[in-house]
C-alpha cells in the first residue's frame, strides 16, 4: 500500500500532540493543570484571606500559573514548527507500508522501519500515527489518511497496522 502526499504543519502538529500525550512529557502534560489550579488557589488565598497581600507574591504565582496553563499549547506548537522545519523542506513524502514495515521516501532520504520499531499506533480524524517503543515514544511517523490514493484504502491501511502494531 502506498501513500503520496507532502506534509502540512497541521500533520506534524497532530502527530507532535499524539507523541507527547503518549510519550515522556505525558507526566508532565498531567502535572502542569494541577500546578496551574494551585498557584490560582495560592493567589485568592493571598488575596483574600491573608491580611495584606504581597503584589510581588501575587504577580510570580499569577504568572506562575498563566504559564502552566499555557505551556502544553506552547510546547505542541514550538515542537512542531522545528520539526516542521526539516519535514516541510524535503517536499513530497512516498510511504509503502507492507507486512514488514514502513518504508518513508523523500527528494533528500529514504528510511525504512520494521515493525518491532514502530510497534504501537494511533489514529486521528486525519491520519496515522506511530509511535517507537522506547518509554518516551521518540521516533514517530505520521501517514496522512489523505496520501491514500482511494478512500476505502483507509479501512485496509487501517486493518494491515492492526495485524501488525498494538493500537492505542
């Protein structure tokens, strides 16, 4: 099966958001609203429940807070505008994916990735996206559901990565 297509920067940021909620910075994904919600608790405290509130204090925590609650947005969105530095530059994408794996084609490089390393999958309303085996999921290849040259050769993409990778 094969898939034509060149990558969009909503591609890569889809399979940016996919790589980091499965991979190492999903602690940290889970770990920053919390951090968020607790330094918005520490500024009403300070603000209404402590005698004078200190406008230093309260400015660092209210700070504190905006960035957490804005940094996941910031990391999907500075992550993917790198990789899609490098991605968008080679043009035109040619994937075959078989029974033995992902073969990935470019004007500039050529890779091929046997099952046992893109062992787990996912799929978003646009494409598939697979993800290493290693703990902080690093190695991701994103095939675009629009790259198939027939509609129904979704459902068989879709059958041939079940055979073979665990989904997710």
């Amino acid at each position: 099966m094969e898939l034509v297509y060149t990558p969009t920067r909503e591609d890569v940021a889809d399979a940016v958001r996919v790589q980091l909620r499965h991979g190492a910075f999903r602690a940290l994904r889970r770990l920053l609203p919390v951090a968020a919600v607790v330094a918005g608790l520490v500024v009403v405290l300070e603000l209404f429940v402590a005698g004078e509130p200190d406008p230093v204090f309260v400015a660092l925590m209210t700070g504190l807070g905006l960035l957490c609650a804005v940094l996941p947005w910031l990391t999907v969105r500075a992550t993917a505008r790198q990789v899609y530095a490098l991605v968008g530059r080679q043009g035109e994408f040619r994937a075959r994916v078989d029974e033995d794996g992902v073969r990935l084609v470019t004007r500039d490089s050529e890779a091929v990735s046997r099952w046992p390393m893109l062992p787990r999958y996912t799929e978003t309303p646009t494409q598939f996206v697979l993800l290493s085996a290693d703990k902080g999921r690093v190695g991701v290849a994103a095939l675009p559901k629009r790259g198939l040259a027939d509609p129904a050769d979704v459902d068989r993409l879709r059958a041939l990565l079940d055979r073979n990778l665990d989904r997710f």
